[in-house]
C-alpha cells in the first residue's frame, strides 16, 4: 500500500505587479515512507461548506514535498490534498485534507 505523508498549508500574498492574481497558497507535506514512490501529484477543491469535487493542479508529477498553487482566486476558499506515486504509476489515497484555505480579497 502507497501512503503519503501530512500536508500543511502557508498562504502567501505577493506583489508580482504583471497583472496575475497576487495571492498564492505555499503547500509541503511530509514525505512518504512507501518503498518505490517516484513522486507525488496535488488535489485541489472549492471548499464552501465541505469541500466540493478534487481536481490534479500540477502539470507533471512532483519529485520535491512541496508546491506553489499561484492559481488561487480573490476571496475564494480551497481544500487540498496530496497523493503518492510508485514506479508502477499506481496513486495511493488523499494524504489528509487541508480544508477551508481562505484568499483574501485583494
């Protein structure tokens, strides 16, 4: 069985001045103890009252145990989660979830 590790969140408001939205959500969990994990892949959700419908944000599988979501809205609320990756491309379950991650407005 594939594990993965506790996630934790950090938002970050950062003035990039090109026009994007200037809030992002600094994610990094811990990493799995899983033999032959190869990388890990992030989850993100509309949270209203629970969190609604998971969808894959990275483009590619991440090798690190960390992730900048820079694609978050104003005053808007997420929920994460993070899954693991064998060699075999077999995904474990959502590590635990961060819910209720709330952007500010800007």
């Amino acid at each position: 069985m594939i594990s993965c590790g506790g996630l934790s969140t950090t938002h970050t408001v950062i003035d990039t001045g090109t026009g994007t939205s200037p809030h992002m959500v600094d994610l990094s969990w811990t990493a799995s103890t899983s033999a032959e994990v190869s990388g890990y892949n992030v989850y993100r959700a509309l949270y209203t009252n629970s969190c609604g419908s998971f969808s894959k944000i990275n483009p590619a599988l991440i090798t690190t145990t960390s992730y900048e979501d820079s694609e978050v809205k104003a005053s808007t609320s997420y929920c994460y989660a993070t899954t693991a990756v064998d060699t075999n491309n077999q995904e474990s379950e959502y590590s635990n979830i961060v819910a209720d991650v709330q952007i500010p407005a800007s």
